[in-house]
C-alpha cells in the first residue's frame, strides 16, 4: 500500500471528496448496506480543528444523507451556538455511516467494517481535537473500556490513524434529550471546547495511506493510560 503526505488544507480536502466519493458512497462492506436509504458520510469543515463523532445515522439522517439533523442534531446545534461556533465550523462524522435497522446498537462487524472510513476521515480532517459523542464513538477511539458516564469530560491525548489529537469524550445529544441532567452535563463539557482547542497545536501533515479499505494502521484503536480515564 503506497503513501501520500497530504498537508496542505487545500489538497486534503480534496483527498477527502475523492475518498468519500470513491469508497464511502457506495460501501457494501457490510449488511446495512441493504436497508438504508443512503450513506451519511459526514459534513462540515474539511479543515476543522474540532470534530465531532457520533454513533450512527437515525431515521432522519438516512433520509437526508446528512449527520444529525434530527433533534439531536438541533441540540448540537444550539451547544455549538453557545461556544460561538456553528456546524460550518467543525466536522461531524458517525462512526457507522449507515443506519441501523430500528436505530439498534451498532454490531461489533459493523463497526470493523466502517472503521476504516472514520479513521480515513480523520487522517485527513487532522483535527486537533475530537468530541466523541456517547460510548460507542468513545470507546472505538480510546481504545478503552469504560463508559461515558465515568470519562465524559475528562481529555485524553491520543493518536488515531497516525494523527495527534485530543479526545473529548461527552454525553451523546439524544441521550440528553432523555435526561435532563444528562443535557447540563453535556452544556458543562462543551463550554470547555474553545479552551481545548485553542491550546492543543494542530499537528503536521503526517504520511497517511492513500487508501484504507484493509483497515486502520496497527495500534491506531489503543490509546495510552494517562491518568484521565
């Protein structure tokens, strides 16, 4: 497999439409590729500081090919409004790219299977720091155990497909719709974003593989114990 430093904001950006494009839209890697209406790449600022990543599409999203639309995605929006950013502003992807049927959990196959896009995703966005939204994005990146409840908040710096960044992991907005205390939580963590990124350096343009359809680079799931989670 051949390798491309990709660095400048204007050429990454291009890789990740060609990527996108090319391997995302039309991903049959695994059964859900059956029952969805269309793939929900993701959206936003190519060359965003802040990504946000999310479980999966809903209903919503699988009708209108975009990430959080639905209430959940209204909720995002108005958390961002608050720390004086709006979705043009950031990147927001799902760990699946498909929606499970029912909106069930992701299955472990699924997630193997659509892992390779998230981490080519990321490659390529090098944001300098992630906001994983719920368990299931947080523990995919960490590389970690432990449920939301106890990390959420509490930064942890990581490299994920050979980026530096810095995850942030944090209630998922439908979670809090459901939980009021959950949403003052959720409210409490974001106000910490600006802070974060301002001070994290965005990192080089690192040599990151042309394609990944075989999988993230070896290591890229495990995150070090660093006294946070």
């Amino acid at each position: 497999m051949s390798t491309a430093t990709v660095s400048d904001p204007e050429t990454r950006a291009e890789e990740l439409a060609r990527y996108q494009a090319e391997h995302v839209v039309g991903c049959t890697k695994c059964a859900l590729a059956e029952g969805r209406t269309q793939v929900v790449v993701g959206n936003g600022d190519p060359d965003a500081d802040i990504m946000f990543v999310g479980e999966a599409p809903g209903y919503h999203e699988d009708r209108q090919g975009l990430p959080f639309v639905g209430a959940a995605g209204q909720l995002l929006d108005r958390l961002l409004g608050e720390i004086g950013l709006s979705r043009a502003d950031v990147f927001v992807a799902n760990v699946l790219k498909c929606r499970p049927p029912g909106n069930r959990d992701p299955q472990p196959a699924e997630i193997s299977s659509c892992e390779p896009h998230l981490f080519r995703q990321i490659s390529l966005v090098r944001p300098k720091v992630i906001g994983t939204l719920g368990n299931f994005a947080t523990k995919l990146l960490s590389g970690r155990p432990e449920g939301i409840t106890r990390v959420h908040g509490c930064e942890l710096p990581i490299e994920v497909a050979g980026t530096q960044v810095l995850l942030f992991p944090l209630f998922h907005p439908a979670a809090a719709l459901r939980t009021p205390s959950l949403e003052q939580a959720l409210r409490e963590d974001f106000a910490k974003i600006p802070a974060l990124a301002a001070t994290e350096r965005r990192p080089e343009g690192p040599a990151v593989p042309e394609v990944m359809d075989e999988g993230p680079p070896a290591g890229t799931s495990a995150a070090e114990q660093l006294g946070l989670f």
